[in-house]
C-alpha cells in the first residue's frame, strides 16, 4: 500500500466518522420526536482498480419496522373507531337516565303513575288532578328532548364527517407532494429521511381516520390502499367528496337522498363502517349519523306510539271516538300509524287537560269527549288510565314488539337495551386500546435508544481517533522523507 492510498483511507474513515457522528447526533437529539425514525449510516468497502480505497458513504437508512407500523396503524383506526362507538351509547344511557335520577324516563313515568293513584283517591281535589298533568307532560317533554338530543348527535357527527373528510384530502395531497420532494433529494443525492419522517406522520393521521396500507414504490416512494380495498393514492390522490347538510331531523336519511354520502373522484361509494373506507373513526361517524342514532330514535318513536295508544283506547275513555286524539297527542293531534318517525320529538299533552293551554282539569276526571263536568267523586276514567298504563301490552313498533310489558317495563327495557350495548361498545373499546398501546410500546422500541447512541458515539470516536492516528503517521513518514 503506497503513502498516498493510506492517506486516502484514513480520510475516507474521519469522513465517515463525521458523518456517523452527526447521525448519531440527530438520534440522540430526536428521542423524544413523534414520528422520528431512527437512522443508520450505511457505508461499503470503497475499491480502486482492484484495490482497497478506504470507505465509502451510501447515504442514510430509516430504521423502522414495518410490519409492527402497519399493525399499530390499523389498531388506531380500531381503537378510534370503538371510542367513538363507546362514547355514543354512553351520552345516550345519561341522556335517557339512571332509574333511580330524578330526572329520567323512568322515574318520570313513576311519578306520573303516583300521581294517577292519588288522584284516583280524590278526584275532587284540583291539585291532585293538577299533578297529574304536571307529571303527564314531563315524560312528554323529557321525550322530546331526548329526540332532539338525538337530532343533535346526528347534527354533530355529520359536521365532524365534513371535518375527517376535509383532513383526507389535503393529508393525501402533502403525501402526495411529499412523494415529489423525496424523489427530487433522492435524485440529486441528498438526505430525504426527514421528509419521510413527516410522510409517516400524515400517513398515521389518515390511518386514524380511514384504516390503511402502505405499499411501498421504487425510488422511496410509497402508495396507500384503504384495507376495503379503495385506492388512495397511486401516482396521484384521490378527491373524497361529502356535503354536509346544516340541519338533521328524524326523518332524513341518506337513501333518500336527504344526507351526503362518499365520493371518490366523483364517483359514489358505500359509507357503511363496512364498506371502502369504514373501520376508523369515519366509518364510526357515519354508523352514529345513519345507523346507531336513527336505531334509538326508532325505539323512542315506538315507545311514544305505545304511549299514545295506551290513552287513547276508547275502552279505557268511553268519551273518545275511535281516532280521536287520546290524553297524549302527536303534536296536538291524533297520531297517524303511517307517520311514525320522528314521534318522540312531537309527542304532547292534549291540551283539552292542560289549564295553561285553555283546557279543563276535570277532562281527565269525566273524559277528554265529554261535553261537561260530571260528578266530582267519579274516580272510575282515573283508575282506568292508571290500569292502562299499568298493563301489559305488546308494543306495536320498534325491535320490542311481541312481547308484553307495561309503560314501565318498556322504559326499563329500553334502558337495558341500551346498557348493554354501551358495555359490548366499552368491552370492545378495551380490547382495540390494549392492542394499541401493546403495538404502539413495539413500535417505540424501534426507536431511538439514547444508551446504544451514547455506546455507538464511543465507537464512533475511536474509530475516529485511530484513522487521526494514521494521518499522523503518514505526515511522519513524510516529514522523514522529505527530510533524506
């Protein structure tokens, strides 16, 4: 080996040991940074005409496992997903009450019961008659707010779709461009290692929200692929179109035409939690707008319906004709079978009971048809309603019909109903968090470790130290010479 190819590799091995050195650096410096990968020095034996020529720098490698990455994406999108279905049924299990709260269905249909019975006990008495009504029109308003409530979630989810979907597309576009700017520092020799640590953290955002695979391209280039098998993003984004509405009532849905879909590129696909794009926090947004919330709806439109129907039996008010609007209306008239949805949100009191309305208390002594007063002392259409909604009765609507149960009961079993899916939702939710936190623990392991870069640092110096030790005594031998 002759003096000038020795000092050539010994300049070659401080090179690369500054550049080790600054990745080292950049590691240790990036521990604690999101979305940081942590990088490696790739270096090869450098020959000349056969002959050793020191070392040489191949650029710099992102060290990331993506078997690991890809699995805890889809975990965020699962966990994402359950949260929001969790969180659903337990805004609505504390809207509709604890039975034992004051304020819920249930104890409102037991206050209204009590104040039947003691009615029934003194039917002169305009207090008693009084609370009656007090109580009567409570379960019909806390109805009402529960149905707006309802309307309310729907409202929210669908400005929340808006907002996922307007965070897709211009996720999708900085990829995309991100894409454009690692091809461009590739092809001019550069470390693009950076941008590709900003690229995975706009591909974890999308995962949260539409689960995804990353498939990997020649030249650092990558394309994503929801796991329903939508493409979005090969060459070129894709746009995702949704049109929020401004207002959501009971009756709007997206077969009718009254609520946005998805699009893609214009082109019209299945927003189900089951179709292309469900499984993140989207598809859950959707399942609450089109599916969970309009379900609770149904069931609260059968519970009103069964209520109206209850008071409004000839055989239980004599006075009534078949058809006649009973002590429960449909916003002030008598309910229609075939105008069902949305009954919870109009279910009122028959006004012809309610002073404040210009009606009679004595109606719900002598009958809501009957022309005058009767007898002060008549408890008999009191005890009737109380019987009536004491019974038990098969519900005409909703998933509970077939079964027998009282105004009660069917409360009762709604709020069952409802806790039980709230603790399948949470039970689930436990599950996706666990398997998150356990893949994203794997994932951090994958990264920088402040005591190997310290460890490597050392070795970095030495190596440094011993090619200084060889220029050294390359300019000795020099000197020596030059010196003959």
């Amino acid at each position: 080996m002759t003096i000038s190819s020795s000092l050539a590799n010994a300049l070659s091995g401080l090179t690369a040991a500054a550049r080790m050195a600054d990745v080292v650096a950049s590691n240790t410096a990036n521990a604690m940074t999101e979305g940081y990968a942590r990088r490696e020095l790739s270096l090869v034996a450098k020959s000349l005409g056969g002959e050793g020529a020191g070392v040489k720098v191949v650029g710099v490698s992102r060290i990331v496992n993506e078997v690991v990455l890809q699995d805890r994406r889809l975990a965020d999108a699962a966990a994402g997903n359950s949260t929001i279905r969790a969180d659903f049924y337990n805004r609505i299990e504390t809207l509709m009450g604890d039975p034992e709260s004051s304020g819920s269905l249930s104890a409102r249909l037991a206050d209204f019961d009590s104040a039947l019975i003691e009615a029934s006990s003194l039917p002169e008495s305009d207090a008693r008659l009084s609370a009656v009504v007090s109580a009567a029109g409570s379960v019909a308003d806390h109805l009402n707010t529960l149905s707006d409530d309802i309307a309310q979630i729907r409202m929210q989810a669908d400005d929340s779709i808006e907002k996922q979907v307007d965070v897709l597309n211009a996720s999708l576009k900085q990829v995309d461009e991100l894409n454009a700017e690692i091809l461009a520092e590739r092809s001019a020799g550069h470390d693009a290692t950076a941008l590709m640590d900003q690229r995975q953290s706009l591909v974890d955002k999308i995962s949260e929200i539409v689960p995804v695979r990353q498939v990997d391209r020649d030249l650092d280039q990558i394309a994503l692929y929801t796991t329903g098998g939508a493409i979005l993003l090969e060459g070129n984004p894709v746009e995702i179109g949704f049109s929020p509405v401004g207002v959501i009532t009971a009756d709007m849905t997206q077969s009718s035409g009254a609520l946005s879909g998805l699009t893609l590129n214009s082109k019209p696909v299945s927003s189900a939690d089951s179709g292309v794009l469900g499984g993140g926090t989207l598809g859950a947004l959707f399942s609450v707008r089109d599916e969970l919330a309009p379900q609770v709806q149904s069931e609260l439109d059968a519970f009103a319906r069964d209520l109206i129907a209850r008071f409004a039996d000839p055989a239980v008010d004599p006075t009534l004709n078949s058809g006649d609007a009973g002590l429960f209306t449909d916003g002030g008239v008598a309910f229609d079978p075939l105008d069902e949805i949305g009954l919870a949100g109009r279910i009122s009191l028959n006004a012809l009971v309610d002073p404040s309305a210009g009606g009679a208390l004595w109606h719900l002594r002598d009958g809501l048809g009957a022309a005058a007063a009767g007898p002060v002392g008549n408890s008999t259409l009191l005890n009737a309603l109380n019987d009536a909604m004491t019974e038990n009765r098969a519900p005409l609507s909703g998933s509970f019909s077939g079964s027998q149960r009282s105004s009660s009961g069917f409360a009762a079993e709604m709020l069952s109903s409802i806790s039980s899916a709230r603790q399948s939702a949470e039970s689930t939710e436990s599950f996706h968090s666990a398997r998150q936190e356990t893949l994203t623990q794997m994932s951090l392991a994958d990264g920088v470790d402040t005591d190997f870069e310290l460890e490597m640092l050392l070795r970095v110096e030495q190596a440094y130290a011993a090619n200084a030790k060889v220029i050294k005594a390359v300019d000795e031998l020099i000197q020596q010479i030059l010196g003959l």
